[in-house]
C-alpha cells in the first residue's frame, strides 16, 4: 500500500475568512492616519516655534523654541521616531496581510 492511502490527513485550522483581512487593513490605515496627524502637529511645531507634549494628565506642557530649546527638540524627535514607527507598522501590516492573502492556486489535477 502506498502512504497516500494509509496515512491520516492532519487536522488544519480554516483559513481566515475576508472579513478578518479587511478589519487587519481597517485598523492599519487608522494608524496610519494617526501617525499622519502626529506628522501634521510636528511640522506645525516646527513652523509655529512651540509644540506640546501630548500629555492627557497634570503634566501637560507647551514647549517653546525660544525659551526650551531641549525639551522643544527631544519632543520633536521623538514624535517624529512614533510617527515613523506607526507608519512602518501600518504599511507593514497591509503588505503582509496582502501577501498572506496572494497565495497561488493550485493547478487543477489531472486524471
């Protein structure tokens, strides 16, 4: 007897269905349009001379060029690391869930 009629096929998960890959690319544009408008309040900052710290709580401040240069800078750079950060995951999700999704057909069998 051959292997192909003795052996027992393995049970495999379905596939994910469309439903879940169009939610996967949903979210990734959001974070992208996120990281996009934290791109926005960086470059406005950097015209306008101020910008904030994104602080929700007691902590909040308003950094000025003229009067803190080093807080004026670290917060720049490191909103511009977080908006290159979310946009490299965003674009990276939706490549990955669209060569997920381009798995090649098998060819029909012949009989």
């Amino acid at each position: 007897m051959s292997q192909k009629k003795t052996r027992i096929p393995l049970p495999h998960p379905p596939p994910p269905t469309r439903h879940t890959e169009w939610l996967l690319i949903f979210v990734s544009i959001m974070v992208i349009v996120a990281a996009s408008l934290l791109g926005y309040m960086v470059i406005a900052g950097l015209i306008e001379g101020r910008i904030s710290n994104m602080s929700r709580g007691a902590s909040y401040e308003v950094y000025s060029l003229a009067q803190q240069p080093r807080h004026f800078w670290f917060t720049i750079i490191g909103h511009t690391f977080w908006v290159s950060v979310l946009i490299t995951m965003g674009v990276g999700t939706i490549w990955l869930v669209r060569k997920i999704d381009a798995t090649p057909q098998k060819p029909p069998r012949r009989k």
